[in-house]
C-alpha cells in the first residue's frame, strides 16, 4: 500500500529534537495536496495534545491503547476522546 493510499498515518516522536519533523510531515502532506485525504494522529513521550493542536494533526494519544481508539475514531469519522 503506497503512502498516499493511507486513511491514517500515525507519527511518533521519542526526542522533543524530533518534534519539528512531525510538523515538516504535516507540511509535505499540504504541499503534496494529500492533506485532506490523510487523518494524522502523534504521539509519543514528547508530544503533548496542545502541540498536536499546534500542529493540525487530526489526533493525540499517550499510548498504544490511545492510538487504537483514536485511530478508529478518525476512520469513522467521530470526533472521540482523542481529537485535537
């Protein structure tokens, strides 16, 4: 499955310097034009819900449970606990 035919693209950041390579995902996702078509979840022991939101990603999770839930919120298209 190619990247682009993805519903939703989980990034995690392990280091705060990883961080702005969450954002620059994010960019490439706008400059490409596939933005709209992809749903975006971060997480990891640096991110935080207020700097997903910063970001634009679609959703947040703490942990692995966390990302389930959210991921299955965003294909189905419900808002959810785990929305930014």
């Amino acid at each position: 499955m190619a990247f682009s035919d993805k519903i939703a693209e989980s990034l995690s950041a392990l280091l705060t310097t990883t961080l702005p390579e969450l954002n620059a995902t994010l960019d490439a996702l706008v400059a490409a034009g596939l933005r709209s078509q992809v749903k975006v979840l971060v997480g990891g022991a640096p991110v935080t819900s207020e700097y997903a939101g910063r970001i634009k990603a679609d959703a947040y999770a703490t942990d692995l449970f966390g990302a389930n839930e959210a991921v299955s919120d965003l294909v189905n298209n419900r808002i959810g606990l785990y929305g930014v």
